[in-house]
C-alpha cells in the first residue's frame, strides 16, 4: 500500500474515534508502522504530527459543540479529552483567539427554522477562488461555517442541477509559476464529500505560454465517490524549467458536494515521488484521406 494510502487509513481511523483516548501506539499499530516511523510518514506528508492534528481537530469539534449544542464547556472539554477545563480553554484561545465563553457568545453562525432545523448562513464567493468547468452555472461554490475541518469554515463546491452524465465545475485558482520553477510541488488539503455519484477530487496543471499541458493530475485514477469523511489528499507535480502557469483546485462531476479545508502548496524533495498523469496522444504513421473521398 502506497504511503499515501496508508495515511488516508489512518486519518479515517482518527476521525471515527476523535471522541475516544487515542494513542500514538494505536493509530500506527493501525497503520502497520512502528509509531516512530509513523510519526516521521505522518508529519512528512500532512505537515504537521499526530498530537497536534488530534488536538485541532478536537478543538473544532468543540466550536461546533459550543455553537450547537447547550453542553457546558466542561463537558465539551472531556469530550475533546482535555485534562482539564483550564487546559482546553487555552488551547482554544491559542486556536481561536478567545476564550470558548466569549466564542459561544460572540458567533452564532445559523438561525433556527420554525421546526428546529439548523440553516448554516454561506457565503456565494470565495476570495482568491473561481467557479469553473463544463457547466458552471448549474453549481455553486462558498464558505461553510458548519461543516469545518479546522478553524472558522471551509470552502464548497455543490451541484445544482447538473446537466446529465459528464457536467462538472471546479473551484480553482491560476497563478505565475515564476517562483516553483525547477521544483517539485505539492498541492494538498482535506476534502470531505456527500451524494457524489461520478467523481470528486483535487486537480492541478503546469502549462507553458502557449498554454500547453506540461504536467497534470486530477486524481482521476483515485475517485473520491459516494459520502466520506474528512481525509488527506494530495498532488505532486515537477515545474518544468518552461512553465508559465501553475492552476489547482478541486473538482467535482455530476451530482453532490465537497467540502475542502486546510490546502497547502509547498515544495518536496526528489524523494516524493509525482502524481502526474502521462498524457498520450496517438498519431497515425502517415496522413490519410487527402482527397476527402470517405
């Protein structure tokens, strides 16, 4: 299995028992791994260690339970396997800026339905991002302060009213490949998806001036389908010395929605090896039908 695979396994086993005593033993046992060469595979690839990518996204779950729940924050606090109240209120403040009191108070990011029914209000722009794709129109993208990966919101793509077997649109941002040059990049973040029928996934493409696709990989040979969960992906591109253009975002064809959450682009060494989808064009050996007689 592939690293990383191993990693998504393990994220996925992270996020089903976010509530439990989990240890660094467990969740590499898990895996296969010794925790030391875990813990190593683990920062490399998602930027960050075990401890801490637990300890953030516990502390999301609290702000969710702050904002929709009426649990006391002590409660809230053993939830999310804090040693304490004191402890979980700073770390909170270091995450969010403010005490979890003040938090509580301060944001209240949905209004309640006469049934009960909790409406989270989103935004229809996402600075720094577009909408995109075959049929742009019949998806829309936003921010999402309810369903959170780690801090304040995500971003969305959803499908409207998608046109029939191949209609898709993109979230996604173009900029100058000046700086990445010579280096291999990585583009990554987390994605959560709902009601994805044909495919989710995050893209990314490098072409020259004249627009030609020098590296690309769309994760097409690794779907994101159906509903799923929190998890890590990532895309692994060289920057050839002739790029002018780097694009990134995700996608999503047909019916559903994603969420994303905590991109990253960065560059990696030689020794993470490229997601690049080799682009093959066939030619015939010799021209054909010259005179048009078929």
């Amino acid at each position: 299995m592939h690293t990383r695979d191993i990693i998504r396994k393990s994220i996925a086993f992270m996020e089903d028992r976010l509530q439990e005593a989990l240890t660094l033993e467990q969740i590499a046992g898990h895996a296969g791994f010794s925790p030391h060469h875990f813990h190593r595979l683990f920062r490399r690839e998602v930027g960050t260690n075990v401890a801490d990518y637990l300890r953030r996204r516990r502390l999301c779950l609290a702000s969710r339970m702050l904002l929709y729940s009426d649990q006391s924050i002590i409660d809230i606090s053993l939830h999310g396997h804090f040693e304490s109240q004191e402890a979980f209120t700073r770390a909170f403040k270091r995450m969010y800026g403010m005490p979890p009191g003040r938090f509580r108070k301060m944001f209240s990011p949905h209004i309640q339905e006469p049934k009960g029914e909790i409406t989270m209000r989103q935004e229809t722009k996402v600075k720094g991002w577009i909408l995109s794709g075959s049929h742009p129109h019949q998806y829309e993208i936003g921010i999402d302060r309810g369903t959170v990966h780690q801090g304040h919101a995500s971003g969305y793509i959803k499908a409207l009213t998608p046109e029939g077997p191949g209609a898709f649109a993109t979230l996604m941002q173009q900029f100058k490949a000046d700086q990445y040059v010579g280096k291999r990049m990585r583009f990554s973040g987390f994605v959560r998806t709902a009601g994805v029928k044909e495919y989710c996934g995050l893209w990314m493409r490098v072409d020259n001036s004249a627009e030609d696709v020098l590296q690309f990989d769309n994760m097409n040979d690794r779907k994101i389908v159906g509903d799923t969960n929190w998890n890590h992906y990532a895309i692994v591109l060289d920057v050839p010395s002739n790029a002018a253009t780097v694009s990134i975002g995700v996608l999503l064809m047909g019916p559903g929605q994603a969420w994303v959450d905590s991109f990253r682009f960065e560059e990696v060494d030689a020794s993470v090896p490229t997601t690049n989808l080799e682009l093959h064009y066939e030619l015939p050996d010799e021209p054909s039908n010259l005179n048009f007689d078929e």
